[in-house]
C-alpha cells in the first residue's frame, strides 16, 4: 500500500456516511435563490466501455468547484445522468448483437457505479436518462411547440448522407467531408427531412454571445460557425454575386460558379463597364453559400489568383473603388454560414419526431395529451439504407389516423438526432419527479439558469449552440424566463495517455477502474488534476499517481503526527495559502492549487515543532479544509481524526488575513494590432488563454474590436498582449 491508510475501506466508508446523510442532495423547492449554484457538467454518453480518465478528468475538476462553492456558501445543485439515445449506442449494440435496449440498461449501471466511485457529489435523487419514455416524451413535447411555432419544418433538401451510418447528418456533425462518427466521405442527396430554424436567431446568437462569460475560444468557434458576414449582391446580368469586397469589382476577371453550372462557359456583362467577363466553373465555390457564384478577382483574392493562374486567366490592376462609390454598387446583403438543424435520422435508436402525415391536413403534431409516441421495440433495428427509419417497416407503428380529421394517416418514421435530447436537459434536472409537464415553473425560475456549465470545445458550435436556440425559442415561447441557459461556460482540456489522445484504435484508452482498487479514488483525482491545468489538458502519466501518494503520505503525517521541524515561522505562510487556492479553484486551475497544498505541506513539515499549539492547530486544520474540494475522503478522514465535525465538506471554506499576502499581481499592456489600448492588472502567473479573456471582456476592448476578429493572440507574460485583427 503507497498511501498510510486503507483507500478502499476508508472512501467506501465516507461515500456511505455521505449517502446516508444525503450530503449531495438538494431540496430544490427549498433553495434560497441568492445561494443556489447550479454546477453541470456535460452528461456522457453511456459507452460500452464505461468512463475513461478523461471524463474523470472533468468531472473532478467540476466537483472540486463545486465542493469550493458549497464550502463559501452556496447550495451546490450538481446533477449527472445519460445522453442515451443516439447512433453510437446504436452501432455498439449492431456490433454486439444485442438490441441497443438493454445494451444501454447494462452500460448505464456500469457508468452510474463508475461515477459514483470516484467521489463525486452528484444527487443521484436527480438522474436524467434521455432514452426513457419518461424524458423522451418531453423532447416531443418541446419539439411540438418549436413546430407550432413554426421553428420545425419539413423540407425536400440537399443534405449530406453518410453512406455508413445509413443516415442524413447535420452539417455540424461533419468533419472535412467526413461523417465525425465513422469518417466515410459523405455524400450529397436530395431528401425530404425535418429541420429547425436555427437560422430564424442567428443575429441573437451571435449578438447574445458578447454578454456571456464563456472562454473566448468558445465564444470564437461559435461566431465562426454562425459566420456572419455584411456584404454586396451584385448582379453581372443574370449571374447575382454575394462579395464581402465590392471596392474590388474593377479588378474582376471572371465570374465563378459551381461545376454543372448551365452558365459556365458563356460570358455575362460587368456592370460597371459593361465588359463581357467569362463565367468558370470552379470547385470552391460552395452551392449553398452566400448566392451560389463569385466574383474573382485574382488581384486581391488569394483563392481566386490561384485559379486565375491554373487556368490562364487575366490579373487585373484596375484600381479599388473608393468606399462611397462601393457602396453604390448592387445591393447590401448579409450572409450567414450557418443552415437550420436538420434534425431528421433514418435510424431507429432515438426519439420518434411526434408528427403524423395526412393527405388531407398535412403534416399534424401528435396532441400533447398522446405523447409520447414510444419507440417500439424492434429485433430488427439494423438502418435499412432505403433512405427510411426502420420503423417504417412496422405497420403497425407507421399507419395511424389523423389527430384532426381522423382520416387514414402514416406516423412520421425519422427519429430525433440525440443532439435534440441534450438542447433542454439541463431543464428537466430540478423536474425529474414532475411527470405532467416538462419542467415545474417555479423550480425553474429559482435553479435556472445553470451558474456554471463544464463543457467541451467539441460541442462549442454544436451542443452549446443548439441548446441556446431551444432556450431563446422556449423563452419567446413564454416557457421559460431566460433566454441563456449557459451564461458561464469553461471548456475542459483532453488528457493524453502515452503520448496520444486516448482512442479504442490506439489502445490507450484507460479507465479508473484501472486505478481505484489499487490507489484509491483521491489518489486517481489528485493524479489528474495536478497533471494539467483543467482548461488546457495534457498528459497523465503512471508517474503522477506515484507522486500523489507520496503527497498524501505527507499530508497524513504533518497531519496527525507531532511536528519535527523547529525552524520559527510565522503564519503568513497559512494566509496566503487561503488566498492562492481559492484563486486557483476559481480560475479552475486545480493543478495550481494542489501545487500551493504541496508547499503548505512544506512549510508545516519545516516549522510546525516551532509553532505554538494553536499555531499547529490552524495550520493542520486548514491544510484539510483546503484540501476537502480535491482529496474528498482524505479530508474528511483527517477532519475526523482531528476531532473535527462531520462533514469536512460543510464546513466554511478559512478565512485569511489579507495583510498577509505579498504582491503578486501585475499590470499589463493591451495592444490592438501593435497599439496600446488599455491596461488590465492581473494575476501574474496568469496564463495566455486567461489573460485573453480577462483583456476580451474589457469593455474598451470590445468597442475596439467591433466588425474585427482576433486572429492572433501574442502574450508577453508579466508585460504586454497584442490581439492581432481581420475584418470580420
Ligand atoms: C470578391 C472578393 C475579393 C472577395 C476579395 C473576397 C476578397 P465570407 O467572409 O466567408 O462571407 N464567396 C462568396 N460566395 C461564395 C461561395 N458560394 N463559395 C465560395 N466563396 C464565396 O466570404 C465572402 C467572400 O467569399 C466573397 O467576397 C466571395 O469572394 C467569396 F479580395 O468577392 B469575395
Ligand atoms: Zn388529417
């Protein structure tokens, strides 16, 4: 054993002692609202093979914050469940040969073992599991009022099929032209489908970004996937160009279209000399974007001299337009890269989208009273790769009669992309056990919206942004009474295990069940955490749990044995301490922290015989405070043995005396482009992402940058930060 106590006995021991005095449950219909903190992390996805370190790696970083929160004072909602539904649960069970049913009740146990054994304070009273009828019937519901709406629609489309997956998938689930999930190139079809209008908030989603306080790379990737851009529709006869450089269209000498174009190979008139300029097909025009054609103009345009140059085509000189001559040419259009969601799956392992076809009235939402339409069991699940649900070969799911006229009628057989699932569950979590409505409202005005959101830069422009259009729509809607669910968001980094990101192919995928019979779950925690800093991620090594253990071994002795060292010292070194790892928790660098509790651990080891005992008694005692949000059952084994009262984890987080802390913070120059425009005092080990947001949320800043993008960040630590800008 590398640690001086009993991990298995010991955290077995204080997960029971926390259970029975429902430590990590919250009485939401009793939460004074000023203290309530609702603390989320992104709910996994039940795979076959259970946790990895990565999830590990959020989850305590999130519990450390949220065991600090409660320690200051709030009451910490921190609910957990599983994003059940969806094509890679549906593909595990095709793998397996088992139905996706009770594949999925298997893996979800093993998680919920699994996320209970590492210490986390989750309240298991509020578990949302999205492939049960239970919640399910909810999604329909809120799929029912975005239709109503008018914010869900059927459409005959060009969209994108994975020739794999046997499915349509949404543009944001590909990767280069590759389905995300099992990197076959995807194809182009034309299918009838079911989308929602994410389009109708795109300004609101772009515009509301500014208010959040998200890290400013998530707040990029989603203002890069909304890609809004002002421009220019100009017409050369026929042809109607969208361009974002009217000043340049002396300098154009060709028109670009898609190949298969009818106009390619034909000329059209410049409208402004009247100049025939010949129309070219070529493949980096996107059909669907901006008015489906471009002007080149190789002078000026990289993309467009590159195939003027292939192709023999002239480079103009002609001058640029001058502003306000530009500015009369065609007319003002704004473009966005963002499509609606396409929402439709031909599979079967997801939620029915709760519509039923009639010849007569169309397309007519299930009546809420009929929800939901359940999944019916099916042996043959398998995707039939006719471009239908398998559920359309079930006759006796598929014919149905009209909710209106009661004519002859066929149920809609698509199910919901699992995305829709996880767009509101961060809603259902304080309703789990209200079975007539969504969500209870008054519950919902007190714990929503979510204080802090741990998520991952994987669903910046997907999960994040599909989560804050259901809300703005339920909030224009009236059914709910804020329009963000997510105000605070930080994203966690990935961990590396053997030099790689951890993958099945790679075989490098570790799990803490690997660790937690050996080393415990505070050893495996402590690990992590100190392996990388939580935002940015990095390697986690065999070597950091040797390191932990010998940490703790340490801890339990300065602890619980008489002090040696007799070198005098004052408790400053104890202050600061306070201070150093309560900014590190806020700032989610738990590595930071721990690193402060090594030093203290340090400083008790060389002074504690020299100190009085009351000296002794602060310092050991605040040792196990501090350490109660990172090692939850060391702590609370030690506070025990100290003769403190249970639990370490509702004790006030210590007090420090501010005379006691030295200068650490610094004052640093923000440059726009290589000028100084402000000056913002922070921390001085503060970091270059940190220090890029602190300088973004700067309202001078903000103004500076309007109609720009930081392209570039340089970060001179201690000195100066120059954001270095493109027109937006
Ligand atoms: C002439 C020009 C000159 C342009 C120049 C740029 C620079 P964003 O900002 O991403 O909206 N474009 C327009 N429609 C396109 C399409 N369907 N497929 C591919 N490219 C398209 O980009 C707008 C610019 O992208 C437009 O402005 C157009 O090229 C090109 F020095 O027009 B530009
Ligand atoms: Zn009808």
């Amino acid at each position: 054993m590398a640690v001086p106590y009993n991990p298995h006995d010991i955290e077995a021991h204080w997960r029971a002692r926390w259970d029975e005095a429902r430590l990590h449950e919250v009485d939401v219909d009793d939460v004074p609202a000023e203290h309530k903190f609702y603390n989320l992390a992104e709910f996994p996805y039940p795979s076959a093979d259970g946790l990895h370190v990565g999830h590990v790696f959020k989850y305590c970083g999130l519990d450390a914050f949220g065991r600090y929160h409660r320690m200051r004072g709030s009451v910490v909602f921190q609910p957990i469940g599983y994003d059940a539904f969806g094509i890679n649960a549906e593909n595990y069970a095709l793998k397996a040969g088992e139905h996706p049913g009770t594949l999925i009740a298997r893996t979800t146990a093993n998680f919920r073992r699994q996320l209970s054994s590492v210490g986390i304070g989750w309240d298991w009273t509020r578990v949302v599991d999205t492939s049960q009828p239970s919640y399910y019937r909810w999604t329909q519901w809120v799929f029912v009022q975005l239709f109503r709406a008018g914010l869900a629609y059927q459409a005959d489309a060009p969209v994108v099929w994975c020739p794999s997956c046997l499915t349509v998938l949404a543009n944001e689930q590909l990767e280069d032209d590759k389905c995300e999930r099992c990197d076959t190139v995807a194809e182009q079809r034309m299918m009838r489908q079911w989308f929602l209008r994410t389009t109708a908030y795109a300004d609101r989603l772009l515009d509301g970004l500014d208010d959040l306080d998200w890290s400013e790379r998530g707040k990029r990737l989603q203002r890069q996937w909304i890609g809004r851009s002002h421009g220019r529709e100009i017409d050369f006869g026929d042809i109607r160009v969208f361009t974002t450089r009217p000043d340049t269209i002396m300098g154009v000498t060709f028109l670009a279209v898609p190949s298969g174009h009818p106009a390619a190979g034909s000329t059209r008139p410049h409208p402004i000399t009247g100049e025939p300029v010949p129309v070219v097909e070529a493949d980096y025009v996107i059909e669907s974007y901006g008015t489906g054609a471009v002007m080149g103009v190789p002078a000026h345009d990289e993309r467009d001299r590159r195939y003027a140059d292939a192709h023999g085509l002239p480079v103009s000189d002609a001058p640029l337009l001058t502003d306000e001559e530009a500015a009369r040419v065609g007319a003002p259009a704004t473009r966005y890269r963002l499509h609606d969601w396409l929402i439709s799956r031909q599979r079967y392992w997801g939620s029915p989208i709760p519509i039923v076809h009639c010849d007569g009235c169309g397309p007519v939402a299930v009546p809420e009273d009929k929800l939901p339409v359940e999944l019916p069991y099916l042996e043959e699940f398998g995707p039939s790769g006719t471009g239908e649900s398998p559920l359309a070969r079930l006759a006796s799911f598929a014919e149905t009669s009209c909710p209106k006229c009661g004519g002859k009628a066929r149920r809609e057989t698509d199910v919901a992309d699992t995305f829709v699932e996880s767009s509101w569950y961060y809603l259902r979590y304080p309703s789990t056990d209200v079975d007539d409505r969504p969500w209870d409202a008054v519950r919902t005005a007190r714990m929503l919206p979510v204080d802090f959101y741990a998520g991952g830069v994987e669903h910046a422009s997907r999960h994040h942004l599909y989560a804050r259009f259901v809300t703005m729509a339920l909030y224009d809607l009236g059914l709910v009474p804020f329009a963000e669910p997510f105000p605070k968001i930080r994203l966690g980094g990935i961990i590396h295990y053997q030099g790689a990101k951890m993958s099945k192919s790679r075989g490098n995928v570790i799990g803490p069940d690997d660790y937690l019979g050996d080393t415990g779950a505070d050893v495996l925690r402590c690990a992590l955490m100190f392996s990388a800093p939580w935002q940015v991620g990095g390697a986690f090594s065999d070597d950091s749990i040797t390191g932990i253990e010998r940490f703790f071994t340490r801890v339990w002795k300065v602890v619980l044995e008489s002090p040696r060292g007799t070198t005098p010292g004052d408790l400053s070194a104890v202050d600061r301490t306070v201070y150093e790892v309560e900014r590190a928790i806020e700032r989610m660098r738990f590595n930071v922290g721990l690193a402060r509790l090594m030093e203290l651990t340090g400083w008790i080891e060389q002074h504690g015989a020299a100190l009085s005992a009351a000296e002794q008694g602060r310092a050991r005692r605040t040792l196990v405070l501090l350490l109660a949000p990172f090692a939850p059952h060391l702590a609370e084994e030690l506070w025990a043995r100290i003769g403190g009262e249970f639990s370490v984890h509702t004790q006030p987080w210590p007090d420090h005396d501010p005379a006691a802390l030295v200068e650490d913070e610094v004052d640093v120059v923000v440059q726009i482009d290589g000028r100084a425009r402000d000056r913002v005092r922070v921390p001085v080990d503060i970091d270059d992402r940190e220090i890029v947001d602190v300088a973004m949320a700067r309202d001078r800043i903000r103004e500076l940058l309007a109609g720009r993008t930081v392209a570039r960040t340089v970060y001179v630590p201690g000195k100066l930060l120059n954001l270095v800008t493109s027109p937006t």
